[in-house]
C-alpha cells in the first residue's frame, strides 16, 4: 500500500490551548481512514492542520511523497489535497451551480471543469434538479451533497471530511455515508472526521482515536468498533 498522508508529531496550538499534542496518523491510496473522538479531542483542529487553514507549532506534513508542512491552502488544494469544512458553508445567496463552480476556481481547464460539473449533476441528479436554486434553499442533506460536490469540482485525491453527518436526521446520514463509499471506490481516499463514530466505523477501512490532541487507539475499523475501550467510550456501550 502507498502512504498518501503522513502526519508526525503534529503540534497545533490556539495562543495558551494546546489542540493537538505530538499527533500522528497515515493515509494510504484507496483508504477511507475515520478520525473519532469526543467533543474538543481535536479531530477539527487536525483537518485544518492538515489542509494549511492553521499552521502547527511542531510537527510534519507528508502529501504525495512532498512535505507541504509550509503551503499555503490553495497550493495544497492544486495538489489534490481538498477539504470540505465542518458545517459545510454553502455560500447561501449563490446558485447550486455556482457554488459547484466555485469549487473549481483554481483550475485553468475549462473542459475539465465542464466535464467534472457533468459528473456531478449525474452522480447527484437532485444538485442537477436544483442547478438554478440558491444555495440556501436546500435542505441539510442537500446542502452536505453540494459540499462534496463542490470538493469533486477541485479534483481530489484526498477528501477531507469534517463531520459530514452533523445536524443531519439518520436516514440521511446513512445515504450521507453511502456517497462517501461510492466516491471512495471511485479512487478517491478519504479522511473521515466524525462525532458519529458508529457510522464512521461501518464505512472506514482503518480508524483513529483522538483524546487531547493525541492519538490513543488504531487500527482497523472493523477491530475497533468490537474493542471494549472503543464500545464503552464513543458506541453507547454497544457494538457497532
Ligand atoms: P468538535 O467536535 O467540537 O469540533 P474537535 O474534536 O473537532 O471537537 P477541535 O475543534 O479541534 O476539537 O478543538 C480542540 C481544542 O482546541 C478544544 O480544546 C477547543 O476548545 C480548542 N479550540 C478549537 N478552536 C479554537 C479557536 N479558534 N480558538 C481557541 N481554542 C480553540
């Protein structure tokens, strides 16, 4: 398997907080990798880390064999390292359309684009129905769809999801879950932050626990959602 993202010995402060502590994880081509853990461990900080919205105090970022521990965010997005933010921020006064458009502001292949904003309306015929509609208008499942949609318009090689399932009912959650898997088996790698650690454990491959800013627990998701410290902690006691 091929590393995709190394992280090592991430520190990233907020003045005197200290959100992550010595943070570690690996990404590898075809992964979907899930980030779990409570309120405040971290799991955000570490994607705003990663995608260069914050710049750590200590620590290295690995992407694609490069270290990009430096770059600027756009620079890391033209490298196909792209995120889709915690609460999605649709821009609201704009068309579905535009904002899938604005996802591929860097790129200077006008054929490219239109072909990927043709993948999009087929892979979301809903986005497709509502082309014209403001951004605004949609309800919160469609509004997560236009998030991704937009994050496809840059071309991704890593996805960085940042709870993708919040304030969403179940039902839409799961089919939530259900595109991150499609998109993945497309060739798209995956890095899953998610408050909702039962789902996220169903779709990942492998699996991260962060307490404090440090990784405590990994492994393979299937093994961590039976582990005992994992089921009592973050499953509501029982097995996923
Ligand atoms: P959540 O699920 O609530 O988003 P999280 O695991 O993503 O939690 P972070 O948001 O990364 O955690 O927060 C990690 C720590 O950093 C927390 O102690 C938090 O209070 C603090 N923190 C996060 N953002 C800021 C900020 N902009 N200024 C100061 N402290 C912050």
């Amino acid at each position: 398997m091929s590393s995709m993202l190394r992280v090592t010995e991430l520190e990233t402060a907020y003045g005197a907080i200290l959100a992550l502590q010595g943070m570690q994880i690996e990404v590898n081509r075809g992964e979907v990798v899930a980030l779990i853990g409570a309120n405040g461990a971290g799991k955000t900080t570490s994607l705003r880390t990663i995608s260069g919205l914050v710049a750590p105090r200590r620590g290295r970022i690995e992407f694609l064999g490069q270290n990009i521990t430096g770059w600027r965010p756009d620079r890391r997005v033209a490298l196909g390292l792209v995120q889709v933010p915690e609460g999605r921020s649709i821009l609201g006064r704009m068309t579905v359309q535009e904002n899938l458009e604005m996802g591929a502001y860097l790129r200077r292949d006008p054929a490219g684009v239109s072909a990927d904003l043709k993948r999009v309306w087929d892979r979301f015929p809903r986005l497709a129905e509502r082309k014209g509609q403001l951004g605004g208008t949609l309800s919160g499942g469609e509004q997560q769809m236009l998030a991704i949609g937009r994050a496809l318009m840059a071309r991704p090689q890593l996805l960085l999801l940042d709870e993708p399932s919040m304030g969403l009912a179940p039902l839409v959650v799961q089919e939530v879950m259900q595109w991150v898997q499609e998109i993945n088996r497309e060739g798209i790698t995956v890095l899953l932050v998610e408050q909702n650690a039962r789902q996220a454990l169903r779709i990942a491959h492998r699996a991260y626990v962060l307490e404090t800013g440090r990784v405590v627990l990994h492994g393979p998701a299937a093994d961590l959602a039976r582990d005992p410290r994992v089921v009592g902690a973050y499953l509501g006691g029982r097995t996923a």
